[in-house]
C-alpha cells in the first residue's frame, strides 16, 4: 500500500474564522478565482468532488463523486509554507515564525554581514525577480548580495553567479542560518542565485533552502523510523530540513513536478509519497496572475486521470494544500484559508468527510493506515472511507 500526498501550494478554499487577524478578510483562492473568470472548467477535479466541499463556480456538487471530500482548517498560527506542511504531518506550532514586513532588524544584518565579509543591498520585503531588476546592475557593480524577504519567514539571499559563485552563496546562507537563532529563527533562509545581464536577468533552479528543523517528530520521521521508505517530490526536503526522508527529487516547475508524480505512481513502491507543486503559490498567487494560475490547476487537472489509474488496489492518493494564495485581492501574501481535502482509492469508500478540525488529520490518518505510532496531534478519518 502506497500513499500519495499530493500538495497544491497556496490552493485555499475560503477564509477561516480568524482570517481578518491576518488581514486576509474575504480571501478564497477557489471561489474567487472561478468568480473573476465566470467559472472553472477542471472535469476531473469536479468528477473527484471539488466542488462538493465548497461555492466554486463552475463546479456544481455532485451526488456521487469519484473520492472522498472535506475541508481543513489550520490550527496553527501563522500561514507560512513551513507552518502548514509541519502541521498537515504532526506539528501545530503554537505561534507563528518570525517575518520582516519592514525587512530585517539592524542586529541581524551587521552580524550577517561582519560575518560575510560584505555589505547588502535591499533589506526589504520583495518578489525575487522584483528585486534582482531594481538591484541588479547595483550588485554587479559593487558585490553585495541582494537579502530580501517576503510573507513567509525567509531570509533570501540573492547573486549572481558569476560575482558570488554558487558555493560561497551557499556557505553564506549557512551563516546567515546560523545568525536567525530564537526569535530571529526564520523558517528558512534561501540561496537564490541568478545568471543574465541587466533587463534580462534570469534566477537559476540551483536554490537552496536552509530550513528550521521540525520542533518535534511529524510522520516522515515515524515513518522512516519504521522502515518505511519515503519519496519527496519538489521542496519537501527543504520544508522538514532533510528529516524523515529517504530520498527527494527537485523540481523545476509545475510541469517537471507533475512528471515525476506520473513516474513514481508507475515505478516507485515507497510507501509514502509526498509531492509539493509549487507554482500556485510562487509563480501565480504572489504575482496575482489569475489566468495563470487557473491554467496551472487545468494543467493539474489534465494529469489527474492518469494519476489515479496508475493506483493500486491498496494505493491512496490525497490531495490537499499548506495554506491560500488568493490572486484576486490586491495582497500578493499568502491567506489564512481551509485547505481543501479529497481522497481517492480503488478500495475506499467515498465520503462526506465535512471539515476537519486541524491539518493534521491528514497525517493521523496516514498514520493510522501505515501502522505508525499516533501523531502528537490529529484524528483519523480511516473509518470513514474503509
């Protein structure tokens, strides 16, 4: 038996209660979506029963979907990438991580840089290819690199490759890992290292996460401590700082992404497969670009009926999300969103699995099927659909 997590990133679908906390009043990436383009054309997610667990135009309920359906909500505080996939397997985190809306204090950034050896330049919340266009041509010139951050807890770093190579932007970062300890410690900080000249220059895939390590034991770590393989597919080793992993492949994009989710459904027997398709969130929702990233879910969609019937009579593929990224609001932020939920397998039953309390249900129920000790948190739904 195989089970296959399948995590569209930044997917909401509606604001949770305490949304307006996060000034994410009325976000709904879903509805909101299929709203500014009078409806979304996703069949298979429909046949699954998308539009069963919320409003989405375009996708009426349907009486006898192809798998299980739900919402979850997020228990834990914040609405960081790291916070939700730690909580989606075993970890409510109790208070957010740390961001810089106003960039980083003056202590971090004369230890970073007395540690470095160099000056910087933007200090600032910014889209990473925002920044490397109005700093760029600066950096060529002088040599410092470009730290920025955004709305998630991350310090980035950005150079060229050809002023600060590869490796010493990545023993940087590990500095700057070392410096963002107790109430600086960023979920991440993140080498971003970019190529080209001025007006046309280009990040490369060689980014590297220097992650927080998960502050207790998720699933992964049960897992591989049982034996288990586990296969993670896009940032997954970066979210839990390399635990709980037997292997991950990188990916690219979307695309790249999806082709190694059809690969492993065909060829890998691990018994937990975890992939994370990036571009919702970091290509589309953070550039508030609606008609891409209603492209990218048909993209999504288009691939899903040969997912499925790559299944195994015992494999379970569930597909969720780590928090919202609504395109439509003028915010290019993440949003404090339910995360959608649908569960298909050929041996299950489908249900109405409503809203579950915590992310972690998930996890919990992935655990209940694997036979690993329960999470510290969550409860299963196994009974539900077997």
């Amino acid at each position: 038996m195989r089970n296959l997590v399948l995590i569209l990133d930044g997917c909401g679908c509606g604001e949770l209660p305490d949304a307006a906390q996060y000034d994410d009043a009325g976000s709904n990436t879903l509805g909101n979506l299929a709203r500014a383009l009078n409806g979304l054309d996703l069949p298979a997610f429909h046949a699954m029963g998308l539009g069963n667990l919320a409003q989405i135009q375009g996708l009426h309920p349907i009486p006898n979907p192809t798998s299980s359906f739900g919402r979850m909500v997020e228990r834990s505080k914040g609405k960081d990438s790291t916070i939700g996939h730690w909580e989606l397997f075993g970890i409510v985190s109790k208070r957010p991580l740390p961001t810089y809306p106003n960039g980083f204090p003056d202590e971090i950034m004369h230890a970073f840089e007395r540690a470095v050896g160099r000056q910087t330049l933007g200090n600032r919340p910014a889209s990473g290819t925002t920044i490397i266009e109005e700093l760029g041509r600066e950096h060529l010139e002088s040599g410092r690199p470009i730290v920025y951050t955004s709305a998630d807890s991350v310090f980035q770093v950005a150079a060229h490759k050809d002023i600060i190579p590869l490796e010493e932007l990545y023993r940087i970062c590990g500095q700057a890992r070392r410096i963002l300890r107790g109430k600086h410690a960023v979920g991440r900080v993140i080498a971003r290292p970019f190529v080209g000249k001025p007006g046309c220059f280009r990040r490369t895939s060689e980014r590297k996460d220097f992650s927080l390590p998960p502050p207790g034991k998720t699933l992964l770590d049960f897992a591989r401590e049982a034996g288990k393989e586990v296969l993670g597919i896009g940032k997954i080793d970066y979210i839990f700082a390399n635990r709980g992993l037997s292997r991950c492949i990188h990916t690219e994009n979307n695309a790249h992404g999806i082709r190694e989710i059809l690969s492993a459904v065909k060829n890998d027997p691990s018994e937990l497969i975890i992939a994370n398709l990036i571009d919702f969130d970091m290509v589309y929702g953070h550039r508030n670009d609606v008609k891409g990233y209603a492209a990218a879910l048909r993209e999504v969609d288009d691939a899903l009926p040969r997912i499925t019937q790559g299944l195994g009579e015992g494999d379970i593929l569930y597909i969720t999300s780590d928090h919202g990224n609504d395109p439509t609001t003028p915010s290019t932020d993440h949003s404090r969103e339910y995360v959608p939920l649908l569960v298909h397998g050929p041996s299950l039953q489908n249900a109405d699995l409503g809203t579950r309390d915590t992310f972690a249900d998930l996890g919990q129920t992935i655990a209940d099927f694997m036979g690993l000790p329960r999470l510290s948190v969550g409860t299963s739904f196994r009974h539900s659909i077997t």
